[in-house]
C-alpha cells in the first residue's frame, strides 16, 4: 500500500510535467505596413513599405536559466530515482533526505506548480 502510493504521487508528477511541456519552437514575426500618400498636383500617389522583422533565433544548445531553487529540484529527482530503484524502501529513503510522505508531496506539488521547475525536474531525471 505504501509504495503503490510512492509511485502514485510520481506517476502523477510526470503527468504533469509532461503536460507543461510545449510543443515546440514557434517563430514569430513583426510585419509593419507604412502608407506614404503624396500629391504632386492633381496626381495622389500611395506608396505602401512592407517590413518584416523575424525574431531571433534561439541556439539550441544555449544554457537554461539558473534556478534559485535548484536544491529543492536536485532533491526532488534525486528522491525520485532512489525510489524508482527501490520503491520497497521508500520510507528509509526519504527519512535518508530528511522527508516524510507529506514534505516529498508539498515538494512535488510546489514542483508541478512552476513550469520552470518542472522543466528543471524533468531534465534532472532524464539526465540521471
């Protein structure tokens, strides 16, 4: 009962991580049309400018954002992989990291909550 409920709380977590995740890059684009109207005696003339402005690219293999509460997520999927390798000593784990059931889900949900930490708990587990 108590390891069904371990991994309850981290199947759960990764459902919502997943469901922060986006998908994918979109470009975006300024477009602005400029109409200048002269008038050379009886003659109007309009002459419209187009200016695209792309916006710049981002590199793929840039660093992510330093997170101030990079701890909590280092303990978080360092907790997780621990349990996931032995979900029958869930208890002595988290009594290892100074958790208890309650502090592990007030940590996860605090987590789930901010898409930033989500992300850094994401990579976190997939880089382990």
């Amino acid at each position: 009962m108590k390891n069904s409920t371990i991994t309850r709380i981290l199947v759960a977590f990764a459902l919502v991580g997943l469901s922060a995740c986006d998908g994918g890059d979109t470009k975006k684009t300024d477009t602005k049309v400029v109409t200048k109207t002269t008038t050379k005696g009886d003659v109007k003339t309009d002459t419209k400018t187009t200016t695209t402005t792309p916006e710049p690219e981002k590199p793929a293999d840039k660093a992510p954002v330093v997170d101030p509460n990079a701890e909590k997520v280092k303990l978080a999927a360092t907790v997780a992989r621990e349990i996931s390798g032995a979900p029958d000593q869930a208890d002595e784990i988290l009594g290892k990291h100074g958790l208890d059931r309650d502090k592990l889900d007030s940590l996860m949900f605090e987590i789930a909550g901010d898409p930033d930490l989500t992300q850094a708990y994401m990579a976190a587990r997939r880089d382990s």
